[in-house]
C-alpha cells in the first residue's frame, strides 16, 4: 500500500509523473500560503481544492493507477510512487488543516497510526515543497494532461457517444512532441478512449482540431458522428442561447424595470445572462472546431 516513508526525500524522485505532481503540489502551496497571509480566505480555500480534486484526485491518481495496480512493474518505480502518494496525502492534510481542522485531524492520525512520534497535525510545521518545481516534468505530463481534456471537451460538445473509441491524428508535429506523444501513447489510448494514435501532415477532413501547446490535433469524426445534423444542432442552440441574452439584455436594460424589481431578481437575470454567455461561447467553440477542410 502506500505507506509513509521517513526517509522519503521529495528531491530525489525520477518518476515524471511523480514529479509532476510534487511541482504542481509547491504551486499549491505556494499559492494557498499567499492568499493566507493576505487574509484572502476563499482564494486560499479555491487553491487547495484546484489540488486536490483537479490535480490529485482527477489526475495524479488515474496518471499512476498503471503503476500502483499494473502488473509486471518495475518494484522501484512502484514503491517510489507509493511514497509518493503518502507523502502527498500528509500535504493535501496540511493544506486544508485550516479550513477542515477535525477531519483532516482525524486523517492525521489515521494515515500516521505507525509513526506516533509526529505528534499532532495542529502541531506540525506548514508545507515547505521550495525547490520541487520542475519544468522539465511540466512540460511532458502537462501537455498530456491538456491533450486528454481537450480531446474530452471536444467529444463531449459534439456528442461523440461516451462508449466510442475515436482515432487522433496529431498534425505537423516536431520529433519531440512526436517522441512525447510515443512515450505516452498508452496512457492517451486509456484515458481519452482513442482507437489508435497517427501522425500525418495536414489535418484530416471532416475532424475537430485542437491547438494544445502549440500542437494541433485532429480528431476525425466521419462515420461517428453525422456532422451536418451536428453542425444544426448546434446552430439552433446558439439561436437559443442569443435569444435567451437579447431578452435578458432588454429587461436588465429597462430602466423602469431594474427601479422596481426586487434586488433578487436583477441578480438572478444578471446570473442567468451569464451562464447563457458561456453556454454560447462553449457552443461557438464546438461550431468552430468542426472542420469540412
């Protein structure tokens, strides 16, 4: 299991997924221990959790399950990501401490049950992760963080059925980004559903195009989606959508109407008006992203 490790040293792990995480961990750090010391609380709150949900619990975790419950892996790497993971949850417990004190108290206590002499978390020194950045670690595990969600978002907004396996074709694409794209080619099959990875010159027709880190990928979707009905589709809900604004718009405009409505109806028109907003830069997005080239 993961299991803490005394002589665990955060500086001397290779695994880049691992070190992603320590790096995206310091940023964390860093960023909660600023809003703190600023008093800005919800900002501090908004940060630890970005982590721990967006990149431990959404990422790091599924990034190293291969790892952690994979067979035929080398027992190093493994045992190295196992301490990798506890020591992480002992700064996820840290980061919230202040927001969560009796549960993450409790977690304490629990995850430390063989190291009693560490005492109370109340009582423990603040996360101190300077130095663990690296860009390096970045640049390799964030860019395949990025391809997975945008190939997500994509097939999401054009209604590829969640059950389908797709092909990707990344397009015009530099030896190291190739290189990058071989070494993860695995990891890029599994977590964005993708029948196979290929490489070409010019984007495929009738696909969705990405731009990620300066790469574009293409996802060809003749034959998985209709393209013309989804173009429609999506026509007709941007109709909606600036429909539903302009309307919104003419009350919030209104003079006689803002003077009487109560406060909590202009605030609920304004919220609305701004949900419909994202709605319609979300469906532009999806328009603009099927591509006849």
């Amino acid at each position: 299991g993961c299991q803490l490790d005394p002589a665990y040293d955060p500086r001397a792990i290779t695994g880049a997924i691992n070190r992603w995480a320590l790096t995206e961990a310091a940023r964390a750090v860093d960023e909660v221990t600023a809003a703190l010391e600023a008093y800005r609380f919800n900002d501090a709150a908004a940060a630890a959790y970005r982590f721990v949900w967006n990149i431990f619990c959404d990422w790091y975790l599924e990034l190293a399950k291969p790892v952690l419950q994979g067979e035929g892996v080398d027992p190093a790497v493994r045992a190295e990501t196992q301490a990798t993971v506890a020591f992480l949850v002992d700064q996820v417990a840290k980061l919230l401490h202040p927001f969560m004190p009796f549960l993450t108290e409790e977690l304490w206590a629990i995850k430390g049950a063989a190291l009693p002499e560490r005492g109370l978390l109340a009582m423990a020194a603040w996360p101190d992760l300077a130095g663990l950045a690296d860009a390096g670690a970045e640049a390799e595990v964030g860019f395949v963080v990025d391809l997975v969600s945008q190939i997500r978002s994509a097939r999401s907004e054009t209604s590829v059925p969640a059950a389908a396996q797709i092909p990707l074709v990344m397009v015009g694409t530099s030896s190291e980004v190739r290189t990058r794209v071989e070494a993860w080619r695995d990891t890029l099959l599994r977590l964005a559903r993708l029948s196979e990875i290929t490489f070409a010159e010019t984007p495929p027709k009738n696909s969705v195009q990405l731009l990620v880190r300066g790469s574009v990928a293409a996802l060809p979707l003749e034959g998985v989606v209709d393209l013309a009905a989804e173009v429609a589709r999506l026509k007709k809900e941007q109709g909606k959508a600036q429909g539903e604004i302009k309307k919104i718009d003419a009350k919030l405009g209104n003079a006689d109407f803002v003077a009487r409505a109560p406060e909590e109806i202009i605030e609920e028109n304004r919220e609305r008006r701004e949900a419909e907003a994202a709605r319609l830069v979300k469906i532009e997005e999806a328009l603009a992203r099927l591509s006849e080239d």
